[in-house]
C-alpha cells in the first residue's frame, strides 16, 4: 500500500525472500493495513538496518515483521534498535530447511524480544495476522476486521465438519 502512512515495516535480509514474505503483504492488505516493504541486511548493511529500526516509531510504525533465513539475525537486529514490537519470520534458506533461522530467531537473549512465528509461508502470513492484531489495539476499523476474520475462519471449519457428517451419512 503506498498513499497511507505505513503502520507496519516488512524487512527481509534478501530478495529471494520476497515470495514468503508476501504471505505478511497478503494478510495486511486484507484489514486495510499500510505497510512499506525493504530488503536489508543485519550483516551486509547493519547501519542500515539499526537506522531504520531506531527511526521506526517516530515514523508511525506500529511493529516490524523480519523475514531472514540462515543466521538470521535481521530480527534480532531490529529489535535491539527499536522499542517496537518485532515478529520474525525464519526463512527456509539453507541445507538446514530453516531450522537454523528459526532457532537464531527465537533465542534471543533477555531483553531483546522476538515474536517468533513459523517458519516459511505460514509464519509470514501468521506475522501479518500477529501484527494486525496489534494495530487492532488501537483502530477500531482493523478490530472489526480481525472479529470477521476469525468468525469466516470457524464458518469455514464449520461447514467442511458437515460436508463431512453429511457424506459419512450417506454411506
């Protein structure tokens, strides 16, 4: 989205990223939520990085999703920079299929908290639900929206259980 201000950052160490990453652009669209998209690195561009993480609230932002694969010290970069929330999103990226960023992810030492979410599509799409949910605290628009969301969601579970029952019945 590009003529709101931006509430949520979307940063991912690398372009390669950008397919997950997506998943948190998906779910932000769907509650009208402004975000603005970057690529850094906690290694290749650590300046960078501490710059936009130390300018984000000021800025408006609301919280940070970070997609990063190996290392993946992006998110924990960030959150040594900022006083926001910061949800990250281990990459599968290496021969390890993510296990190392979701661990590099989640061990964050005390005090420098990361929300961590699975790894891949389905934690992408979890971060910008995660991070709606955070907005929702303060506008009443995205709330309703998230209230909806989740009553679709138990509709749609709801009514795949008595297609179920139903085709069961017949036999």
């Amino acid at each position: 989205m590009a003529t709101t201000q931006p509430k949520i950052g979307i940063l991912m160490g690398s372009d390669s990223d950008l397919e997950i990453m997506r998943e948190a652009e998906k779910r932000l669209d769907s509650f009208g939520i402004a975000y603005e998209t970057h690529i850094m690195s906690a290694h290749r561009t650590p300046e960078r990085a501490a710059e936009y993480a130390s300018s984000a609230e000021p800025r408006g932002l609301h919280a940070i999703i970070c997609g990063a694969g190996a290392a993946a010290h992006l998110a924990g970069a960030i959150a040594a920079n900022t006083a926001l929330p910061v949800i990250g999103i281990p990459i599968d990226s290496s021969s390890l299929k993510g296990l190392d960023a979701l661990l590099a992810t989640v061990q964050m030492p005390a005090g420098i908290p990361v929300a961590t979410m699975a790894i891949g599509k389905a934690g992408a799409a979890n971060a910008g639900i995660f991070a709606a949910q955070i907005v929702a605290r303060t506008d009443q628009a995205v709330a309703a929206k998230l209230t909806q969301f989740k009553k679709e969601m138990a509709a749609g579970v709801e009514e795949r259980d008595r297609n179920l029952q139903s085709e069961r019945n017949k036999n």
